[in-house]
C-alpha cells in the first residue's frame, strides 16, 4: 500500500546548515524509525501509525524518541516552478543583529532569521547554507555570487538598482543615541558639529550621507560601537532600536543613553541579485509556506511572549485532544515500547560515537592550543581570520578580542616591508600553492612590537581547500642576538665607538659625495699623550673608564655627520666628511684640544689628559682610506715629536695656515680679558640739514705685536669659534654707555651696533640687550640694532621671536647692505624695520653706472612708501654726496663725511650746526 510523502529534516549543526531529504514511498521510513522486518502491517495499524506520527511528540515529551524529527509536507505539485529546485541555497547576512542574527558568547550562530530559513528548508525540501559574517562582506558575497540570497537588508533607490527585494517582513526604528549628560539633538540637523558612530556598512551610513552628515566614526559592528560609547569614546551613534536594547542591556548601561525620534523606519527583507525571477518565486513560494503561527513562534522564541488567557475555545479543543488521546493510548502504548528498545539501542551507539568523537576533538584542541607557535586560519576569499589557538591570543595580546574584530593590519607594525598590504601579497604567494617563510615585524595590541618567524601554506580544513594555515614563532630574542654580534662586528666593545671596518667603509662614502660636491674630507688620526703611565699606576678599570669618558667628549665636538672611531689602545680616528675650507676643520681640529684640557673625574679622581693629532686631506693627501690614514698617522707622529699636546697637518703649507688661524683665535681669546679691543664710531649726517644725527660702532682689535688688525682678518675667526658672542656683548654695553655719555652732554645721538647670525640665534640675545640698556640707563630708541638680510632667510622661531621682543622695547631696526641678500619684502612688515642701508657697491658707482642709479633711487622711494629711513653706505665724494641728496635719501655715511675715529671726532661734528657742508 502506498503512503504518504514525509519529509525528514536533520541539522547539522557543525557546519551551520540545514539539510532536508524527502522520503517518497512506504518502503523508505525516515531516519530514526525503524521499521519491522516481521510479517505486514494491517491497514488499520498503518492508519493508527499516521495518527501517532502526528501525536506522539505531544505524548511523550522528555522521552528519547521527542528527539527525533517528524515529517512535514513536500513542495505541492504543480506549484510556478514545479522544476528541478537548486540543491543548495546560500543565504548570507549581519551576524551582528540582534535579535534577529548574531551569536552567542561562544561563536555560535542564532536568531529570528536562522530559525525561519530553517523551517523554510524544511517546507521547501532544500538545503540552506547560512554564510553569517561581517555586513560589508555579506554584501559583498552576493554581489560576487558567492551567496544566492542576502538577509536583514533595507531597502532605498540605490539597491534597487542591484537587487529583487521581498515584501517587509519586520519594521525598525532607527533613532540617534546619544549621552545622557548631552542635550539639544533632536534630529539630523543637530547632528552637524558631531561626529557620528556608525557601524560601517550600515544602511544609516547611507541615509545620514544622503542628508549633509559627513564627520563619521565608523565601527566593525554595533556590539562594538555600544562598547566605545560606554567608554565615552563616541558620544552620538546611529543604531538600529533592538539592536541597540540588546547591547545595552547586555552590558547594563542603558540607562546612560538617551534618544531621538526615529531618523526613519526601516523594513527588513530578504533580497537575491537583479533578475533572478526563478530563485525569488522559489524563496517566495517557500516563505508563503510557513504559517503566521510558525512565524509567530519563531519570533516569540527571540523576543518573548505577552501573557494572554486560554479561550474557552481553546478549551474545548484540549478537552476533545485529550479524549482522543486516550483512544489512542493503547495503541501508542505498544508502538511505544517497541520503539523504546529501537531507540535506546541507537542511543547508546550514538552515545559512545559522540564520545569517542569528543575525546579526539579534545585531544586535537590540547595540541592545537599548547604549542609553542601561534596558529592562525585565514580563509583564502576574504582574508578574515577563522581560527587562532591559544599561543596566539597570548603572543599578540589579543586576550578574548572575537576573531571578527581582528585584522592583519592592527597585528603588523605599520614600518615599510611590515603593512598589511605586504602581508596580503605574501597570503597571494601562498594561496598560489607557494608555501612562504619570512620573518615579521609584528606589533602586538598593546603597542609592543616583535619579530616573528612566519610560514605560510595552502591547506585543506574540514574538507574545504579555500584555507591558508599561518604559523608564526616569535624570534625577537634570536634577532636581538643577531643585531648584536652584527652591531660588535662594526663598534668597538669598550667604547661602542665605530671601529676600523666601519669607518673605512664610511669614508669611502664620504669620498665618493666628495668628488659629486667638491666639498673637503679630513681623517684625523689622535693619540692620548702619556695615557700608558695612566693605566700602569691607576690599573686597566680606570683606563678603561678614561676611555670611555674621552669617546663621549670627542662625539660632543663633532657634528652628527661625523664619525669617531677607536682604533685602538689609545688612539682614535676622526672623519669630518663635507667641510667647506680648511678654516672649519682648523676650528674642529682645535675644540679637540679645548676640550681634552678639561680635567676628567674617573671614580672620585681627576685626570688631566693632553692630546696629538695628525691631519691628512683628500684628495690632496689621499684619494682612499688607506693612504689618509698613513699620512694621517704620520702628520700624528710629527705632533708628539714636536713635544706632544699639538697638532700637525700632513701638508706643510696646511700647517703654516692652521697655525696662523690657531693663533688668531687664541689671540681672540686673551684680547677680551686684556682688554685689547675698542670701538671707533663713524658719523652719520642728515642730508637735509647737514646734522650729525648717530654714529655706527665699529669694533677693533689692537693687537700688542701687530698692531691694528683689519676686521675681516678676524671677525670670520671670532664667529666660526663662537667668541663673537661675548665679545659682541662687550661692543654692545660700551656702544650704549657712549650714547648715554653724549646724551648726558646734551647731544642726542643714536648708535648702531652690529649684530652677528649667532648672537641672532641665541635665547640669551634679548636679557643681554636688556642689560646693556639698564646699566647704561640708555633710552632704547638711542639704540638701532643692524641685521642682515641673509640672517632673516633662516627665520626660525627663535630668531622672529628675538626680534619681536626687541621691537617692543623700542630698540630701532635697521637691515644693513640692503639689495644684496634675499631682497623678500615680507620680512620687513613682520619685523616693523625702522631703516634701510644702501648696499656700499650701489653708492661707490652711483655717478658711474645708470643701473647702481635706478637701484639707489628705487631702494630710497621703496623706503619712503613703507615709511622707513634710507641710509647710504659707503659716501666717498661730493657728485656721489649731492646725487644722494637729489634723490632725497634721508641719512649717509663714509669716508667723505667722517672716518671712523674716537667718539670724541663725532661729538665735536656733532656741535656744530653743518660740518661737512652738506648742500652748500
């Protein structure tokens, strides 16, 4: 006798999907019955079993057959797509939706959605793979054709254009959350001068986008965006109403939040690709299958039920059920325990299956999570990480962080050869069956980084070959070692200066910038004089010391580009690399010795060292380290010969000129506290009325030997050593007590003093000036300070903050040689400059070149404009006097108008009514 089609459904939990097999005939029960092998059943016994397939559930819940799934009907016959269905349908969706998709603390899958495709596998007879992931790549598994149907998808304009959409089957609100200590948001145009929390990928995404909001904070998920708000870092977001009071809730701080009314109100559908009417009648047909009752159960399950009495209805219906049930009840009795017995023997089989099962997987998770390397599975599609053991989570510090939150980019250090991008095209090299192996620069979740050993290879995972198994091994220690016997291979281990083979393979760089740059290259080999009777009276621990504290003061001299190196014992060889002119490696050679004549404190004692030094030059002495070096030891040699603590050049004629620069700055230096120097100041006339109105001070030195020495024979010196800055100082207080002396004399002169580029860059500059000033009791408008243009290209902070201080005292600024430097015009309002000097070279070929004329005249009517004094330099004759005063500039000095002599020459001009007979 034919029966009737049942349906069997089993779920296969482990893989997340839902299989259904249809049983067509009698012959074929469904799995978990077991069927007689005595003689036929009667047609009233057949009968009785359809009614007790239908009842037994209700009969015997708690008994061990309620655990077996009944039948349910097939497909009807003749329905709009009676063909063949797919065997397989993928349905992929947010697993971050509460209530309906998301999953438990313990990674499994659940909701609305997954239980009601579930039913319709069942009504429809065909299997539903459910893909839950990150939104953006669900949306992006459907629209590659990974996944046939997309879940929990609002609809608007744009995805129309994309997808097929079923009618609404729920409605959410979704409103703006925001701080309950915040207030006046009240809907999206309050919303424009705060950044907004979304979950990326999110429909509210697109609809605040759409309504002007641009500033977004954007999250992996909505569990994770309600974790930064608790945390106060975001303080308005966009969230779904149930999603919302389920992350609340769940993390008991819903009373922190307030919100809005509804931005709007989203629908939920189920959508499939544009065009794909026989897979959306399909789904449809499946749908209209599973009654409002089914559904509503399913719903109720998630989001609970409301208490409501039983109608008498209802009543009636149970009182007859139960009668029925009695009929029945002998019946069922035996069927009862001959199932009973079927049941507990596949049981106990099952049972000692499962656990057999669960003590492999036990043993295979013990190994997976206690080796000593981290394990990560990456599905090759996506790149997202499926899986980590134990060592992982402890090696990157990731804690409980759930796998979809963590990226390759956050676990990479972010140097050059260390992205995420490098990272993805190594994961390319290995899916393209290259197994790799590297070392990694990784960075763990607290920040610290470390190296990692990383093999990459291809494998296949519970029977799908889309898997890429990652082993890292931290080797942080290894590399440490490495670096280090590295390191020692090229630095000496008591000093950890270079050694020998690292600074030849530095000059031979240095050599090879020389010949592109023309630029100077100096080896200079030193030796500690009498350093041996040291370390044979004091012992090796405080020789050892000595040298250490001699390395550390050497790389103080230098600059960062050079190198200085032990060689060895007592000697150590310096590189200057891209010196200008032999004066800057004189000064170099000579701070060497300055600044061993300083005593050393070495365990509680002072030592005193001297030092000898040899020079040799490329590519004068050598083309090649080899040959700089032996010239360099040689010149060295020559030093201690001529009685040590010196320094001799490898060249002769490099000696004689280091030696008369040596002795210039050692002269410098013995000048100011001799007082050897002294100022001439040379007037400065009106060339309206003819009046002596200032005088500029000019330094001189009077040498005791040789006399007079011309400033260009030692102002370079003074600045290149840095004495310019206190013997600047000195020429700064005694030009303003002569000013104060002539004021106190009843003339009213102003005096210019000259200001050097490193007295410019110095924090001391202004308390100086200040100081000059007080103990003169000179008034600051007496006193003009002149700056060059080529000191105001280098414009640092430090230098604009100077000269505004100065300014707001009242000092006078002038910019001396005018039309000669950078010429940029910005500088001059910024510095509110009083002056302007006409460059010297200008003035001597005014009469005599038609272009030094057009210049003149164009500086003196640029001054005029900007409301500044013009000033020429330089006067050396009456044409040159009377063509100034033609062209109406204001002030002029030179030797035509006054030598610069005593300050008493410029207080007797300065009483008379026009000494130089300006105009007449």
């Amino acid at each position: 006798m034919a029966m009737a089609s049942h349906a069997c459904a089993v779920h296969d939990l482990g893989k997340g999907h839902v299989h259904v097999r249809q049983a067509l005939s009698a012959p074929r029960p469904c799995r978990g019955f077991a069927m007689s092998r005595g003689h036929g059943l009667s047609a009233a016994w057949i009968s009785t079993r359809r009614t007790l397939a239908i009842l037994l559930p209700a009969l015997l819940a708690g008994a061990p057959a309620a655990a077996i799934n009944l039948s349910v009907p097939a497909p009807a016959a003749g329905s709009p797509d009676a063909g063949r269905p797919p065997a397989e349908l993928r349905v992929t969706l947010d697993d971050n939706y509460p209530p309906y998709s998301f999953r438990t603390p313990d990674g499994v899958h659940v909701g609305i959605v997954k239980d009601l495709w579930a039913l319709w596998s069942q009504k429809t007879g065909v299997a539903v793979q459910m893909m839950p992931t990150d939104w953006g790549l669900a949306r992006q598994a459907v629209d590659s054709g990974a996944a046939d149907v997309i879940e929990t998808i609002f609809r608007n304009d744009a995805r129309d254009l994309l997808y097929d959409f079923s009618k609404p089957y729920a409605r959410v609100d979704v409103p703006i959350w925001f701080s309950a200590d915040l207030s006046g948001i009240t809907g999206v145009e309050s919303l424009r001068a705060f950044t907004v929390g979304v979950k990326d990928g999110d429909f509210c995404l697109e609809w605040l986008t759409d309504h002007g909001i641009t500033a977004f904070q954007r999250f992996p998920g909505f569990e994770a965006m309600v974790e930064a708000a608790s945390r106060q870092d975001t303080r308005v977001f966009c969230m779904d109403d149930p999603s919302a009071q389920y992350y609340m809730t769940k993390r008991g701080v819903q009373g922190r939040f307030r919100y809005t009314d509804p931005l709007y109100t989203g629908e939920l559908h189920w959508a499939v690709r544009k065009g794909d009417a026989k897979l959306f009648r399909l789904i449809a047909d499946g749908f209209a299958r599973i009654t409002p009752e089914e559904r509503k159960a399913i719903e109720e399950r998630w989001v609970g039920r409301r208490l409501t009495g039983i109608s008498p209805h209802l009543t009636d219906l149970l009182v007859k059920l139960l009668a029925g049930l009695a009929l029945l009840g002998v019946g069922a009795l035996v069927w009862v325990l001959l199932l009973r017995r079927q049941v507990e023997s596949k049981t106990e089989s099952l049972r000692a299956a499962v656990t057999a099962l669960t003590a492999s997987e036990e043993r295979v998770r013990t190994i997976f999570d206690n080796v000593t390397d981290a394990i990560v599975i990456h599905d090759l599609d996506s790149g997202a990480i499926l899986e980590v053991n134990r060592r992982m989570r402890e090696m990157y510090r990731v804690g409980d962080m759930p796998l979809s939150d963590i990226d390759v980019e956050m676990l990479s250090s972010g140097e050059p050869s260390y992205t995420a991008k490098t990272a993805a095209a190594w994961r390319r090299k290995a899916a393209d069956g290259e197994p790799q192996l590297l070392e990694w620069h990784a960075r763990r979740l607290d920040g610290t980084q470390f190296w990692g050993e990383v093999s990459m290879r291809r494998a296949v995972i519970d029977g799908n070959d889309r898997r890429l198994l990652v082993l890292v091994r931290d080797i942080t220690d290894r590399k440490a070692a490495q670096e280090r016997m590295e390191y020692l291979s090229r630095h000496d281990a008591l000093t950890l200066l270079p050694n020998r083979v690292l600074v030849q393979d530095r000059t031979e760089q240095a050599l090879a910038r020389s010949e592109r740059n023309g630029r100077l290259v100096a080896l200079v080999a030193c030796g500690l004089d009498r350093f041996k009777t040291v370390n044979d009276s004091l012992g090796h621990a405080v020789g050892d010391a000595l040298l250490r504290a001699v390395a550390e003061r050497l790389k103080a001299v230098v600059r960062d580009t050079d190198t200085v190196s032990r060689g060895g014992g007592d000697e150590f060889i310096l590189l200057l690399s891209g010196r200008p002119d032999i004066d800057t490696v004189v000064e170099t050679v000579a701070s060497l010795h300055e600044a061993m004549a300083e005593p050393f404190q070495v365990d509680g004692q002072e030592l005193t060292l001297t030092l000898s030094s040899g020079v040799a030059l490329a590519p004068a002495d050598g083309e090649d380290f080899a040959t700089l070096l032996k010239n360099a030891d040689t010149a060295l040699h020559h030093a201690k010969a001529a009685g040590r603590d010196t320094h001799r050049f490898y060249a002769e004629a490099m000696n004689a000129e280091a030696v008369a620069h040596l002795s210039t700055r050692s002269g410098l230096r013995r000048a100011l506290e001799r007082g050897e120097f002294l100022i001439h100041y040379q007037p400065q006339v009106s060339l309206e009325t003819g009046a002596v109105t200032g005088a500029e001070a000019l330094l001189r030195w009077n040498h005791p030997e040789k006399g007079m020495v011309p400033p260009g024979a030692f102002i370079p010196i003074a600045e290149d050593s840095g004495l310019i800055v206190p013997i600047g100082a000195w020429v700064l207080a005694e030009a303003c007590r002569q000013a104060a002396r002539w004021r106190d004399q009843g003339l009213s002169l102003s005096v210019a003093v000259n200001l050097s580029a490193l007295q410019l860059q110095r924090s001391d500059l202004v308390p100086t000036v200040t100081r000059a000033l007080a103990d003169s009791g000179l008034d600051p408008l007496l006193l003009e300070l002149e700056l060059t243009e080529s000191m105001l290209i280098q414009n640092t902070d430090l230098v604009m903050e100077n000269l505004r201080r100065l300014k707001a005292m009242g000092v006078q600024m002038s910019i001396d040689d005018f039309g000669t430097g950078y010429s940029n015009l910005s500088y001059i309002g910024r510095l509110a400059v009083d002056k302007l000097k006409i460059d010297r070279s200008f003035v001597a070929d005014l009469t005599r070149s038609h272009d030094s004329a057009k210049i003149t005249a164009a500086v003196i009517q640029m001054a005029h404009s900007l409301n500044l004094t013009a000033v020429a330099e330089g006067v050396e004759d009456a044409g040159t006097l009377e063509a100034l005063r033609v062209l109406r500039c204001d002030v002029a000095q030179g030797y035509y108008l006054g030598r610069p002599g005593p300050a008493e020459a410029v207080e007797r001009a300065a009483r008379q009514v026009n000494p130089f007979k300006v105009g007449v």
